[in-house]
C-alpha cells in the first residue's frame, strides 16, 4: 500500500462557463460552494462544492475554469472538451509520496510541490503511468 494515502480529496472538472457550471451543481444537484479562489499559479479560477446533507467531511467537487489562454486547463479544454480533469487523493506529507512515486518510476508533473486550494500543496503524477487519468496528490494546510 502507498504511504500516508488518505481518502479521495476532490474531483477535478473542467469547465468553460464556471458561472453556468456552479449554477447547474447548486441548483439541479443540491452541492453548496465551500470555497473559490483564484490560482495564478494554477492558471485557474476553481470552486470546490460538497454535498449540503453530509454529515462529516466528504469527497469535494472542484470546478475549473482557466484564468487566461496559458492555463493547462485551457488546453486541456481545447483538446479534449469540458469534464473529468483529475482526481485528487489526500496525503500525509506531498515530498514524500512523490518521492515514492518517483522512486517507483512513475513521472510527476512538478519537480517540487507546488501551491494548491486553501493553502495546500500539491503535486500531479503524469496520466500516462496511470491509466489515462491524472493524479493531484494533496497535503492539506495545517
């Protein structure tokens, strides 16, 4: 089993129209907004939105819209259309799983942790050591 992997943290979804997108999962779905900021670093506006009903801390879903046309998520629209962007698995310590990770040759996206939601830091393993899909490890602020 890998170290320190914790529960699924969030789904990333790609979106063109973050205002239209945040209205279809608050209004059709019943999802309330936890947070929204926006990432220069990341080259996106994000929304994280949890299910209202849940009880104790759940998966988050986080929407994505790119700041400007240098944004990977840009791109990532271009070529492959709104949707699933990533999923994204809580960690323990983000140094240390990726240098797990690259001792068992899988390559990942930054050389070193990078800032991500809320203050966390975060990494990417590259989608094609992993299936298709691409994989944010996320160690939370303290």
């Amino acid at each position: 089993m890998f170290p320190g992997l914790g529960p699924l943290d969030h789904v990333g979804f790609a979106v063109v129209d973050l205002e239209a997108a945040v209205e279809f999962h608050t209004r059709v779905l019943g999802l309330v907004v936890q947070h929204r900021e926006q990432n220069p670093e990341q080259g996106v506006i994000e929304v994280m939105l949890t299910d209202a009903a849940a009880s104790a801390p759940s998966t988050s879903l986080q929407l994505l819209s790119p700041l400007d046309d240098s944004s990977p998520v840009h791109r990532f629209l271009l070529n492959r259309g709104p949707g699933l962007h990533h999923l994204a698995y809580r960690v323990s310590d983000v140094r240390t799983a990726s240098g797990v990770l690259q001792r068992w040759g899988l390559r990942l996206i930054y050389d070193a942790p990078r800032a991500g939601t809320r203050g966390s830091l975060i990494n990417f393993v590259h989608p094609k050591d992993t299936g298709g899909v691409l994989i944010e490890l996320v160690e939370p602020s303290p």
